[in-house]
C-alpha cells in the first residue's frame, strides 16, 4: 500500500466528526492518517480525545488577534505536523483568503445542508422552516466563497413531522460520521488514481477546438485538424518507461525551455522518455494540488503549436481585442 496521506483536522466544538476520521483512518485499507487536531478553542472537547489517541494537538484561541495572524499560526501548525491536507470538521471561523488560497485543492470542509441550500448558519432551522422534506450534509472544497467550493459528496437526511432544528442536528451528524471519513478518502486518492488523471486531462484536451482521441503507443493521445491530418498536442502517460509519473505530456518551445523548467521545478516537470528528445516535457499529475487551470493552459498552447492555421488565426484575431 502507498504511504499514507497526512491530514490536518481544525475544530471548534465537540468533534464528534474528527472522531470519525480518527476511527476510519485507523482501519487497514484507510488512505488518510490524522497528523494533527488543532482548535480555536483550548476547551473543544475533541481535543483531549485527540490526545487520548496520541495524536498531535494544537489549541490557540483567537481572542485579541487578527484573522490573518490566528490563520498563520493554524497554519505553522499545520506544516509542522507534516499535514498535506485541512480538513474541516465544525471549525467554525472564517479563513481569510490568502490562507484559503494557498490551500486551494488541499482543504476540506463539512456543511450541515445539502448545498447550495443555506450556506452560513442555523441551516437546520431553515430547512425545517422552508417546509424542506429533507435536511442533510455535504463535503466541499473550500475557497473563499463561503460554503461555495465544489460539492465532493452528500447525504440527505428526511425531516420528520414533529422536528426541531436540535433533533435534524443529531441526525445529520450520524450521517455525517459516515460521509466525512468516506469523502476523505476518495478525495485523497483522487491523486494517484490514473482513471481520475485521465478523465480531467481529456475533458481539458477535447474542449478545444476541433480535437480528438487517438492512442499512440498504448497511450491516450490528443490531436487536432481533424481525422485525417490530425496532429498531436498532448500525450496522457501513465508511468511509462519505468517513470513513476502520472503526467500529461505538451509540446514546449524547445529544450531550452524543457531544461528549464525541469531544473526550476522539478515536482512540476520531467523530462520524459523519448518525447523529451524533442522538447516535449512531462506535468507530473499524480501529487496533491496539481494547479488544473496550468494544466488547461499548457494544453491551449500546445495545440496552439500543432493546430492548422485556419483555426489559430481566429484564436489570434480574438486575442489582439
Ligand atoms: C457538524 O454538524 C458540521 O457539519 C457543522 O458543525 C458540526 C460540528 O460537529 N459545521 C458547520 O456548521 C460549518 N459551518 P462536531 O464538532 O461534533 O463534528
């Protein structure tokens, strides 16, 4: 099994859902070991049962310090236990947006609705206000939208009769225990999974204009000018030639810029076997917060290169307003 992903879980109160990561993460198969448990609140009753469980803790409260600041030190914390992942579990502060951001892809949190319904607070009073049929839960990436990140995962919860915002509360929290370590995993392992690599690289590839698929090699290729004279922009391998990359292969503007590229970020970039010969050079895919939108943009210039003038002159036209 590949090693563990490390994660960090920040909460505010009980943290009955940093329990459940902490049991799940304790089977065999799990992906995900908690490395830390850090709180805003020195009283957060999930923290002595972190402790319990020898895992790190963390508490600063908040009181007298800007956000900016109490942020930097959760994040000092963070990057000290190793963590390569936040997780929210009932952290109940807004993050600023420099922290957000340089978390972006790496940070997790949990909202008691199903979003994008009743973003915010009192969700289950709402729910229950609104005549809903159901409550529930939802697992989301976090960016500076509050509670409007991408959804990763959900469980609706039926609301009862006689219902109060109290009793939806227990009961989403049940299934909550269930979703959370669950989304983890499968958010963790997103990363190495080829299938998952492939299915972003093509959706990237053939929103160009005029592109196809086309093996090459045993490996997924991308081209564009049509069926018969159709050139190569991007090659998707998946740890050829002994590489232990997952890795999107583009055309570069030749070996200068292959080399130095490689040597300024060599956890970016490789120089592939074969293809590398004639500067084309690897994004390595298979690590945590891989920037898609510099993916996106590599393949934009690659087929650039390759696409017939009939269809790049129009793309030059439109870049010159
Ligand atoms: C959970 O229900 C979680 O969804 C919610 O706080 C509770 C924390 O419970 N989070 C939010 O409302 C975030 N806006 P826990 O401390 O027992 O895990």
């Amino acid at each position: 099994m590949a090693e563990k992903a490390r994660i960090a879980v920040l909460i505010s109160g009980a943290g009955t859902n940093m329990a459940a990561l902490v049991y799940a993460s304790r089977m065999a198969d799990s992906p995900y070991e908690v490395a830390l448990v850090a709180s805003n609140n020195p009283d957060a009753a999930g923290l002595a049962l972190a402790q319990a469980e020898g895992i790190a803790t963390f508490a600063l409260p908040h009181k007298g310090m800007t956000r900016e600041a109490h942020d930097a030190a959760m994040e000092a914390a963070v990057i000290e236990a190793g963590a390569e992942y936040i997780v929210l579990a009932g952290y109940m502060r807004i993050l600023s947006d420099a922290f957000v951001a340089r978390w972006e892809g790496r940070m997790l949190n949990i909202h008691p609705s199903l979003l994008p319904l009743y973003k915010g607070l009192d969700t289950h009073a709402r729910a229950i206000a609104a005549g809903d049929s159901h409550g529930g839960t939802s697992v989301h990436l976090v960016t500076p939208e509050l509670d409007g990140g991408e959804v990763l995962a959900q469980i609706a919860v039926p609301i009862t009769p006689d219902e109060t915002p109290a009793s939806l509360a227990e009961r989403v929290k049940l299934a909550e225990h269930q979703l959370y370590p669950r989304a983890v995993a499968d958010y963790v392992s997103r990363w190495r999974d080829p299938a998952a690599l492939l299915a972003r690289v093509r959706a990237l590839a053939l929103a160009l204009p005029e592109t196809d698929e086309r093996e090459s090699h045993g490996s997924p290729g991308f081209r564009v000018g049509g069926e018969k004279s159709g050139k190569y922009f991007a090659y998707f391998a998946d740890q050829h030639h002994g590489s232990p990359h997952i890795a999107c292969l583009v055309r570069t503007g030749g070996m200068d810029e292959l080399l130095s590229l490689v040597e300024g970020q060599p956890e970016v970039y490789f120089k592939p076997a074969y293809y590398g010969a004639s500067g084309w050079v690897g994004i390595i895919l298979n690590r945590p917060g891989v920037d898609w939108d510099a993916v996106g943009e590599w393949l934009e210039r690659s087929w650039r290169g390759a696409a017939p003038k009939r269809l790049t002159r129009l793309m030059d036209v439109a870049d010159a307003f």
